[in-house]
C-alpha cells in the first residue's frame, strides 16, 4: 500500500510504494496537493479538488474516513483506489496519515464477472492451466452444467486428443507475447463423450501479478455442419444452368451462382450489401418486389418479371422462388431460380406474330402433309374457297380439281415440289359451291429435321377478275397503239403533206429573192421566204414535242466545243440584230466541252437568242460562257421588256407564253421554250430564268462539264463552213441523180444545182434503177416517200445491189423525219440525209462536200 503524510492539505511524507503507485520521484510529489494526482472530475461528476476537501473534512471531524478514489499517475494513466484517512496529533499539529491500495484488478474482475455471467456465449478466465472463472454458458457447452470451477477444471480435460497439441501451442504463444489475440477452432469432448466444436477467441491479462487469459468460446457444431450443407448446396447450385440467388427474410443478397453472375453481368464483389431488388427493372409495378417477398414467406411465388444487368440493360425473366427453412420450422432464407426468357419471349412473340400473319392475311393459305392431306387453313383460304375449317382439315386438296386442268399439269407440278423446289403459277380450281376461279398459286416444300419432306404450305389468290382485267388491259393497250400507230401515221403524212410543197415555197421564193431587181416585188419574195420558214419552225416545234412526249428522241453525244457553238448561232442572228438596231455580243472562250449532242445545243440557244431579239426593242443581247468547276454556265441577257414574276414558271409549260390570248404582242407557239427545257434536262443540264417585267431577260443554261483525258478525246463542233471546191470550167461537172416525184421539188432542186452538177430526174423507182444501170452516177439524191408502193429505201437498197453502186453517196431527201432519224436511213443504205424543205445554201454546200469527198 502507499502510505503518506499530509500537512494542510499538502504531501509531506510518503513510502516507496507511493512513489512505485503514482511512478513519480520524490522530489515531484512532495509538497504538492493529491488533487495533482488525481482528475478534474471523479465518475460521480464532482471536481476532485472538491470531493477531496469533502474526504478531509470528514476525517478531520470524525478522526477516520475510508473512500474509493480515481487517481491519475504521473503518466496521465487513471487507477481506481481505497483511500483511508486517520487524523494523526503531533505536537500542536493536526496531520493526516493516508492509505493508498489500487483496486482496479479486483473491481474489473468483479465488473468482468458480472458482466460474463449474463452473457449467452461462453465466457472464460484461464490461468495456469485451469479454468479459474467460467460463465454458466461455457459450462453448459462444455456438458458441466453441474459443475463449479472450484471443482479444479483442468484445460487438458476437455480438449480433444486431436486439436490438444493446437491449443497448447496458441496459449503459449499468447502468454510468450508471441501474438496479439487467440483465434482458433478446436473440438472439445463432452463427459457424455459427444464431440463438440467450439470456436476460441481471447487475450492475455495479468491477474494478481500473474499472466493469465480472458476471452469467449462459441458453439459452432451445428454452424459448422450447416455451414457443410450450405457449401455443398452451394456447389450444386454453381454447377446448375439456371441463376440462383439466395436472400436473408428482408430479401438481402447471401448467395449467388456463377449463372446468375453470368446472367446479370456481375462480379460477387458487386453485389455486398446490395438487395434483390437492386437488380430487377424499374418497368415492374412498385409493389411487386414485397408482393414477391411476402409470397415466398408463406410458400413461393412464380411470374415473369423485368430484370436489369449491370451494363443497365433489361431483360423478361421468369422467377421461381420458395423458403428455406431449418430443422426448427424457421426461415433462415429465401431463394430464387431465374430463367431469361427473352429469346423465348422473341419466339414467342414471332410465332404469335406468324400465326396471326398467317390467319389474318389477305391471301389464302393451306398447309399440308406430305400426302397433300389439309392441317391448317386461315380465314382467307375459306373466303376464297367457301370450306370451312372443319370441313376440309383432313381432307385432300384435290377436293379442289376443277377438272378443266390437263393431268399433265399437276404431274409437272408435283414433280416440282416433290423435288424440294418451289412451284409457282396459275391454276383453275373449283369452290365448295361449283364455282370455277382462277388462283395465283405459291407452294413451298418444308423439311422439319431432316432431309424429307414433311409439309407444303400453299398461298393463294383469287385472280379471277385479274385475268378479265387484263384481257382488257390487253385489248386497250392494242386499241391505244393501234391509235398511236395511227397519230404517228397523221404526224408522218402531215410532215410529209406540209414539207413537199414547202420545198417549191421556200426555194421558189429564196430564188425569187436573189433574181429580181424591183425593191417592191424582192421585199415580197423575202417576206415570203420569211413567212415560209416560220410555218416550218412551228411545224418542227410541233414533232419535236410529239417525238419528246413518246419518249422517240434520241441523243447523238459527242465532245462539243461549247464556245463554236454559240459563235455559229451568233452569226447565225447577227444580221437579223443589226436590222432591228440592237447589239449582240459573246466573248469567247474557247476551252470549254461538254459531252452532248450539238444540234441540240444549238436549237436551244437559238431558240433563247432568236426570243432576245424578238422582245427587245432597244438595245441589246449579251451571251456568256463560263467554267464554274462542273458545269459550263451560259447566260442569255437581254434588255427587252422582261417577264413579270407570276408568269416566269408558266413560259416553260407547253403553249404557254408571257403574252397570251387575242390581245397578245408577240407571235409564236408556245412550244419554244417547253422543248428547249426537255433538250436541256435530256442533255443532264437545268434552265432557269430570273427577270423583271421592263427590266430584260436572263435565261442561264447549265450543263455537265467534260474532262478531257488528252487531246485524241476531244471530237469539237465546228459550224458548217462552205466547201472549198472550185467550179472550174476544165473539168466536167459531176452527173447526179434525182429520185423525186413532186415536180415542184426536182424544179426547185434543178434551179439550186444547175451550176455545180449535171442532174437527172427519175420520178419513180423503176424509172430510178434503169438509169443507175444505164449512168455513171457521182451521187444519188434519193426521196424516201415515192407515193408508188416502193419507198425510196427500198430503192437504194436495190441500188447498193448494183455493182459500182456500193459506196457511192446516196442522200436522203425527207419530210418525213427530224434529224435525229437518220439511224433508219443510215441502216437502209443511205450515206447521209437532208430533211425538206431544204434551201439553196443547205442542199449546195452538202453536195459540195460529197463530190470533194469523192474527188480526192
């Protein structure tokens, strides 16, 4: 015990042991008051420098005071302690003698037992060898419920002979600071012999200055073998297909199988802590997870249900749960089998999807054996065949021969299908009520697992009034060629009709023209001439569009020299602008090609020009040509009277003009501006206008560029230049032939040629192949329509039969056909063509050309 004096309240005397008790020196307690050892507050919550005044007085009142006390050493460590006052008299002084003894062993062990002799687990306190202190719960494991540990129970006794060598070796370890904490299983042996597993926990303390161990032992042999069963459990619910999961009462996640790991995309890991539910889909009702929780308490619980993986993807599953209960009738799980039934689901869907396909659709459908016996039929089947389900399933679908089909037929057709291939035709069959119709017919062999052929499933379809439709298809379609054949026929009689004597009108008139000297009677030729050739362009204007609506005009492409072609139509109008006193300008530019056909190009800018002039008054037109990268652009600008906006989109519509009706200011069709957009769109080029009304005109033509590779490509427009040949008096002129009816056209042709050849006439084609026998002819002008029986095709190919005859040129001269028909004329036998009416310039300048052909 700590032994000290105390003089008003301060040390002033103390043993060793007061010194060992607070581990302070002499010199640091001496003189000093015992509140300096101690903490502001006792565990009653009163100030120690008050509760130590109390104590004091006390003792000073009734000579001796005993107490307990928390003191604090030097260290800072608090110690619960005895402390007994007695008042000592010395001399004239009153002092104060205290005793000092740390009761912190005895009151922990008093506290400890008190606290382990409630407790439901084992609790124990070993010192050398033997249990010195053992709860009534750790007596009752150990089969000693009978038993006291004053009865010297011994820690050898009770241990297995297997497991005695682990718990010697982990009490010495322990007691040899060795390790921290005891933490072992080991089996102990009841006095009835039954073998018990018992886990140890403990540490080591020092209990009456010696080493000693506390610490618990829990029963842990029905843990152990559930745990067992569970392990073995758990193994064969990995090794199964299906998701397992197991779940505690309040549906938290025990257990999962690697399926289920696999199904929802998770690791084990992921899973802690986590709930069932945290892995199924919001798309299920609310209630639904405690709807299934409070199920599977009393019994289970089976549905489909929405599930989401980890990558938040969701699924349809089916959901299988039941209860796990132990040998006491009580529930220590709840556990689900999960089955994805979402390709089932897909299946499912699409059988349902098939069959309601199948049974709701519009034609007719017969599945069979492969006797042809009937298994299924839809609604339609019965609609097109008046049997019901009922009366044909079963039944031969030879109960639909009509009778009228030839037996070869049918063995054609199942030839087919027993083949393995599809059958597909028409068929005459007859309904329940004698009718005959006829059906489009589909019939597809089916192997189900295997090579044979198990079903046919035949589709069917009533084209009874099909047929009759088109029979009358058929004889409308000839009623409307015969009627087209017929409009061809009127269009080529009136070219013909209109070009013939247009011939004698023109030349007569261009002959006119040059021959007479009176001012007066030269203007009427020349308004005659001009009158002429307007009939003509609306008469050309008028095939045209007839040869673009049948879809009849052909294109002849070539690499075209963009800018010669503008230069030629200028010229072409340069005369006709300087009369009315407006200019006409074009810069060139020379290196821009297209790939179309050259004639077209020019009809259209001439068509674009020619409306220029027309309708300006002052002065003038402006003609563009530019590369923009992929198109060549084009750009008609004029400064005439302009288009108003609401009538801009109408111009391009067939006989649809700026001006229209009775009081209209300008000539024309209608039709120029329709053909030049169809030329442009038929050439993969766009037209378009932009104007305002008194301001002028600007039509802009868009068309593909050409690429040039190299040189040897390029094949350029040029315009017709005239022939260099000379008419030289020392050589004979060439003897050419005529094959012309219409007198007014061998006149007319006489008067333009007289100076460069010598021209005979045949009227006729016996007339025509005499004199080819009898001449030697440089050239043959050959007119197609003869009005004899024979055509002047037919003549040429007699001539090209005649030896000395098979490459001399022979020209068509028609009115029948624009310029793109020459194909006809070419494959007839004919070198070239010249459509009527032709004027003196045109018809000179080719023969010019075909007779220096031949003369070089």
């Amino acid at each position: 015990d700590a032994v000290f004096v105390m003089k008003d309240g301060l040390f002033i005397e103390c043993n060793p042991h007061t010194l060992q008790l607070f581990n302070c020196k002499e010199e640091e307690i001496l003189n000093t008051s015992p509140v300096l050892f101690s903490p502001e507050f006792q565990p009653s919550g009163e100030k120690s420098s008050d509760k130590a005044k109390r104590m004091i007085d006390i003792a000073l009142k009734e000579g001796e005071h005993t107490f307990d006390w928390t003191h604090k050493k030097k260290s800072g460590e608090l110690f619960d302690a005895s402390v007994s006052l007695k008042t000592l008299n010395f001399d004239e002084d009153i002092l104060l003698m205290a005793v000092v003894r740390d009761i912190s062993e005895s009151k922990f062990v008093v506290n400890f037992k008190n606290l382990a002799d409630e407790s439901l687990i084992g609790v124990y306190l070993v010192q050398d060898g033997k249990f010195i202190y053992a709860n009534n719960a750790l007596l009752k494991i150990f089969g000693l419920e009978n038993k006291n540990v004053k009865d010297n129970i011994l820690v050898e006794n009770v241990i297995h002979p297997d497991d005695k060598e682990v718990v010697t070796s982990n009490i010495q370890l322990i007691l040899d600071d060795k390790i921290d904490k005891l933490h072992y299983e080991a089996k102990i042996v009841c006095p009835t012999g039954e073998i018990r597993i018992v886990e140890v926990l403990g540490s080591a303390t020092i209990l009456n200055n010696h080493p000693a161990i506390m610490g618990s032992l829990i029963d842990i042999t029905e843990t152990k073998s559930t745990h067992e069963k569970i392990r073995l459990l758990a193994h064969a619910l990995k090794s199964i297909a299906q998701a397992v999961s197991v779940t505690d009462a309040h549906n938290k996640i025990l257990f999962v199988n690697d399926a289920f790991l696999r199904m929802y995309g998770y690791e084990n890991e992921d899973l802690a802590g986590w709930k069932i539910e945290d892995v199924r889909s919001d798309k299920n009702p609310a209630e639904l997870g405690e709807t299934i929780r409070i199920a599977t308490l009393t019994g289970g619980w089976e549905g489909k249900i929405w599930n989401k993986r980890k990558n938040g993807s969701e699924f349809l599953a089916y959901l299988s749960t039941s209860i796990v209960k132990n040998d006491d009738g009580n529930t220590i799980a709840l556990m689900g089998v999960v089955t994805d039934i979402t390709e089932k689901k897909k299946w499912e869907d699409q059988v349902n999807l098939l069959t309601t396909a199948l049974e709701s659709a519009a034609n007719g459908i017969v599945i069979t054996d492969s006797n042809a016996d009937v298994i299924w039929i839809n609604d339609s089947f019965t609609n097109l065949t008046g049997y019901r389900f009922a009366e044909i399933v079963g039944k031969n679908v030879r109960i639909l021969k009509s009778g009228v089909m030839d037996k070869k037929y049918y063995y054609n057709l199942w030839e087919i299908i027993k083949s393995g291939k599809v059958w597909q035709g028409e068929i005459i069959n007859k309904k329940k009520n004698g009718d005959l119709y006829t059906e489009e017919m589909t019939i597809t062999p089916v192997r189900i697992d295997g090579e044979e052929i198990t079903h046919y499933i035949a589709l069917k379809q009533d084209i009874t009034e099909r047929k009759k439709y088109e029979l009358e298809l058929k004889e409308t379609k000839e009623a409307a060629e015969a009627a087209n054949k017929l409009k061809s026929s009127f269009l080529a009689n009136m070219s013909h009709e209109l070009r013939t004597p247009m011939v004698g009108i023109l030349g007569y008139a261009d002959i006119l023209n040059h021959e007479l000297e009176a001012t007066e009677f030269k203007e009427m030729a020349s308004n005659l001439y001009e009158s002429g050739n307007r009939l003509m362009d609306t008469l050309n204007l008028i095939l045209h569009l007839s040869k673009l609506e049948a879809n009849k005009l052909e294109i002849e492409a070539k690499v075209v020299n963009v800018d010669a072609v503008i230069q030629s139509v200028v010229k072409q109008f340069q005369k006709m602008a300087e009369l009315r006193n407006l200019y006409i300008n074009y810069s060139p530019a020379p290196h821009i090609h297209c790939f179309l056909e050259a004639k077209m190009l020019k009809d259209v800018l001439t068509n674009l020009v020619s409306n220029a002039i027309r309708f300006t008054n002052n002065g003038g037109v402006t003609i563009e040509l530019k590369n923009s990268g992929s198109l060549a652009i084009i750009n008609v600008k004029d400064t005439g009277i302009g288009i108003s906006n609401e009538v801009q989109e109408l111009i391009f519509e067939e006989f649809r003009q700026a001006s229209e009706g009775i009081n209209r200011r300008f000539e024309g069709t209608g039709l120029g501006l329709t053909i030049s957009k169809k030329f442009v769109e038929l050439m993969d080029g766009k037209i378009s206008v932009e104007s305002e009304e008194g301001a002028g005109s600007t039509f802009t033509v868009e068309l593909p560029l050409y690429i040039e590779n190299n040189e040897t490509d390029k094949t350029e427009y040029r315009a017709n230049t005239p022939s260099t040949i000379k008419d030289e008096t020392n050589h004979p002129l060439k003897k050419v032939l005529l094959v012309e009816n219409d007198r007014s056209s061998r006149e007319i042709t006489r008067l333009f040629l007289k100076k460069l050849c010598l021209l005979d006439f045949a009227e006729d084609a016996d007339t025509a192949i005499r004199l080819v026998n009898e001449n030697i002819y440089s050239a043959i002008l050959m007119d197609i329509n003869l009005d004899s029986g024979v055509s002047g095709l037919d003549v040429t190919r007699s001539i090209r039969k005649i030896a000395g005859y098979e490459n001399t040129p022979i020209i068509a001269l028609t009115a029948y056909a624009l310029e793109g028909d020459k194909e006809a004329f070419i494959d007839a036998g004919c070198s070239g063509y010249l459509s009527k009416p032709f004027d003196r310039k045109t018809i000179t300048q080719m023969l010019m050309h075909i007779l220096e052909k031949n003369q070089k």
